[in-house]
C-alpha cells in the first residue's frame, strides 16, 4: 500500500462511521475470538479470521459450524440464515489480508509482548482510519498502543464470555484514543445487539476491578477456615441471589485465568492489598487444577465425583455474604471515586457482565452507606489489613447523608 493513499484514508476519520459494509478483522481463533466472530458475521459483517496456526483455523471453521447448526435445531435460524451468517466469515493466511478492514479485533493471549508485537506488523498492512481493537481482559490499553504510531486509532473492546450470548462489552479509550474512534466503536457494537459501557483505562477496566472481591473475600475466609467451598458458595447463591457462588465461578473460568486476571490487577495497581491473590488458588494454577477443563479445582469434575454438602447455617451464611458484598460495594464506590466509570455505567457492568442480582451502587443504598462503611472498619479493626479501608467518597457520602442516584 502507497504512503499516498494511506494518508489520504487517514481523513475518512473526519466523519468515521462503521456499517454493516465494514470488514470486521478477527485475530485469534479461540473461544473468543470465534465468538466475536459470530457475532460480527451475525450483525451482517464480512469476517476476516486469522491464526497463525492453521490447525487453529480449522478447528475454529469446524467449531463455528456445530455452533450454527445447534442454532437451527433449537430454531434460531434457518438452514438458510445461517449458511450465509457462516459464508460471511473468510479464513486468511497472513495479517496482510486485512488491508481492508474497518475494524480488526485482536483476541490472542494475555500477553502484553505478544500483542504488542501484533499491533505493530498490523498498522503496517491497516488503512491509517482502521480501528485497532483490543480485546484485553486487563492489560493497559496505552502499553498496546504504545507499539503503534497512530496512537488514536487504538481501544480496547472487552467482550464477555460466551460473546454471542453475554451482553455487555466494554469500550476502553486510552489516553490518546480519539474521541472519533471511541463514538464509531460504540455505535458499531450497540449496532451488534450488545449493552456498551465507557471505561478508564486502567487495571481490570470496571468488571475485573471492581469483581476482584467476589473471588478475593471469599478465598480470604476459606483460607481463615470461615467456612468450607460449598457452604460459602451455597451463602452467595441462596442467601445473596448470585447465580454462582465464587467457587462454581472460578472453576468455570479456569484458575490459570481467573489467577492471571488477579495477579495482573494487583501488580499493576501498585500490589494494593485489597486486590491481592489467594495462594491457595496459587497452588490449583500450579498443580494444573484449572476447575472444570481440567476435571480438578476447588471441586471434582470428573465423572461420578464426589463433593462435599454445604452447611446450611444461616448465621454463618449472612455473614459470609455480609463480608463479600461490603467489599464488592467499596470496590464499586471507589471506581466513582476515580472517575473508572459513571454510577450509570458501573451497575450496568456488573448486571449485565457477570450477572450480579443488582447493582452495587442501588445495593449501598439499600443496605445504607454508614452501615457498609460501619462492617468495613469492623473488618479493619479485627483484622488490620488496609484492604478493608472504605472508600473516601463511601465516608463522604456518609458524613453528608447521601445516596447514590442515577
């Protein structure tokens, strides 16, 4: 591609739009990437999948076939609908095929060097107003777009997974994402059927930030011998209306990554104590106990296995989910706090990406700020750990008798 014409597309940018006529770029062909891939493919788009393991491809190509034929036995489409929702996704052999794309979405590992490296060999073949999409879990968006001369045209777009079936994506601008670049991408993935919500660039963005004690607290207090696996999870299920307890949950996601995810948070914030990780997960990463892929985490997966009953305390249960739902309030608090995300955006995130049974913020105000902040210096004064120290606005708010509204 000319200089020339690369500095000419650079002005499309002036009114940027992206339609159903935009090729869509896919890198990486796992559960993620494939779903992305749907559901672009799904809202009308050509689809441009890339791996650089061909093995990869073709399972991906193989996968997305069972996908769409379960779709039409359960009626969701035609026969018809969706051989052409898969006719619109092409399987290419190099990163030079997505000259023309308006969008390319990178799903790889969690590996800041490797998408570096990819972001970089992709501003080489990309118009100069493509959009170069990250769809990082946690990693800083500036380190990615860092590796890149067109700065601006780099976000992040944080799906969830399942990505056909989970609503909500994230859209992360960095410091020097233009603002165009952030309107065209939320429009295009509100055009996908998905819930958007803006996000700070910073560790965990909202989800993976302000979820951390779901998993941390309830570690935390397996750890102190509160309670066994099944009885914490029984508390937050039927006593706090989780759909999962924390267990089930990172048994579900896997340990390798659910740790991962942790650990990122907490280097990056400056190893805060509120977001530190659990040896005891430590250990499952180790010995290769992810959870349910692996047939071994906190419980046993295989065939016939057997786990242990929950003890149904009720007093034992309301204060486990007392402890955790104090801390997921704060974490929440504290992200208005730092200007993470709106009040609006916050709750949103956390019904609609991990399916919490309400918002946090609408939660605080029900249960009462001053008694929130009153549990956490409870908790700090027992255990003296500054992770349970309540957020500044949570005292402020108290101090001035406020609630949140929306």
């Amino acid at each position: 591609m000319s200089q020339e014409s690369k500095s000419k597309s650079h002005y499309k940018s002036e009114n940027m739009k992206l339609t159903k006529h935009t090729t869509i770029g896919v890198i990486g062909t796992g559960t993620m990437g494939t779903g992305i891939a749907q559901v672009a493919a799904t809202a009308g788009h050509k689809v441009l999948m890339y791996d650089k393991k061909e093995e990869a491809l073709l399972k991906a190509r193989h996968s997305l076939v069972k996908i769409m034929n379960r779709l039409v036995e359960k009626g969701k489409y035609s026969q018809g609908e969706a051989d052409t929702i898969l006719s619109r996704i092409e399987y290419v052999d190099g990163l030079s095929r997505f000259e023309g794309c308006g969008m390319v979405i990178e799903a790889v590992i969690e590996n800041i060097d490797v998408k570096t490296q990819i972001f970089h060999q992709l501003e080489s073949v990309t118009n100069n107003d493509c959009i170069l999409a990250t769809n990082t879990s946690s990693l800083s968006i500036a380190s990615i777009a860092a590796a890149v001369k067109n700065k601006q045209n780099v976000i992040g777009v944080h799906f969830f997974n399942p990505a056909p079936l989970m609503k909500l994506v994230e859209i992360i601008p960095s410091m020097a994402t233009d603002s165009k670049v952030t309107n065209a991408t939320r429009d295009l993935i509100k055009d996908w059927g998905k819930v958007t919500v803006i996000a700070k660039d910073t560790p965990g963005f909202i989800v993976n930030r302000v979820a951390r004690p779901f998993y941390g607290e309830s570690l935390k207090m397996l750890e102190e011998g509160v309670a066994d696996v099944a009885t914490i999870d029984w508390a937050l299920k039927d006593l706090g209306g989780f759909k999962m307890g924390p267990f089930e949950l990172t048994d579900l996601i896997g340990h390798d990554v659910n740790y991962t995810v942790t650990e990122t948070v907490w280097t990056q914030m400056y190893y805060d104590p509120r977001y530190k990780p659990s040896i005891t997960q430590k250990r499952l990463k180790e010995l290769g106990h992810y959870g349910r892929k692996t047939g071994q985490g906190f419980y046993n997966h295989e065939d016939n296995g057997q786990n242990p009953a929950p003890e149904k305390d009720e007093a034992l249960g309301k204060y486990i989910l007392n402890r955790v739902v104090v801390m997921l309030i704060n974490e929440a608090v504290d992200a208005v706090f730092l200007n993470i995300a709106t009040q609006e955006d916050i709750d949103l995130a956390m019904t609609k990406g991990v399916n919490y049974p309400k918002g946090l913020l609408k939660w605080a105000n029900e249960l009462g700020l001053e008694w929130v902040q009153e549990q956490l210096e409870d908790l700090h004064d027992h255990f003296g750990d500054d992770r349970y120290r309540p957020s500044p606005l949570l005292k402020k708010m108290v101090k001035e008798q406020r609630l949140f509204h929306y």
